[in-house]
C-alpha cells in the first residue's frame, strides 16, 4: 500500500489484514519503489498523486511484468488516467470507496 497520506495508508492497510491478507506499506515512491525490488509482491494498491513521484510514474518504471497495480485517485485527471491505463494498471479506484469494493479489487487482481 502506497499512499502520502497516512489516515488512507492505515485505512487500506487495516481492512487488508483483517481480510487476511499480509500487507506492507510505503508513505512514497521511492521508498515504495525500494521495497517491489526487494520483495515479490502479488498486488500493490497505489496513490496516484503524491508527492515527487506519482503512482504513475512509479508503474512505468518498475516495467513489465509488474506486480497487479491498483492505482486510487481523489482526482479525475483525464491525461493520467490514460497514462495509467497505457502503463497496464490493474484498475483505476476513485476515493472514496468501499471497502467491499476495494477487496473484490484485490481478489480479482490476485486471481489473473
């Protein structure tokens, strides 16, 4: 999980344990980007605006295959949304969202 905010890292982070899921977490990019070199992740749930790097820039850089990426976003940018798609995101989440709605995104993801 990969979020500057820390009331939305813990939020994600707290509904992906107690669906038990093991779950690690980055407060940036590059500590996020750090951390999917050194471990073999299934999923990474992703901010797409953040400070410095963007959830965007961080998938075109960790290449092909990825692990699945969720990106989640509070803003509609158009031309990052395709970005995100061009660099073969798993989904796009707009925030707020359901928790349902976010672990029926996880399982999807963890099943391909």
């Amino acid at each position: 999980m990969v979020d500057d905010e820390q009331g939305m890292r813990e939020t994600v982070v707290d509904i992906l344990t107690a669906a038990g899921y093991l779950v690690s977490s980055a407060d940036e990019g590059e500590a996020a980007i750090k951390s999917m070199s050194e471990n073999n992740y299934d999923v990474v749930v992703m901010d797409i605006r953040m400070p410095g790097r963007d959830g965007v820039s961080i998938l075109e850089e960790i290449g092909m295959p990825p692990p699945k990426v969720i990106l989640m976003t509070g803003y509609a940018n158009e031309e990052r949304l395709r970005q995100a798609v061009a660099s073969h995101a798993f989904a796009v989440m707009h925030k707020p969202f359901a928790a349902t709605y976010l672990l029926k995104l996880i399982q999807q993801a963890s099943a391909e």
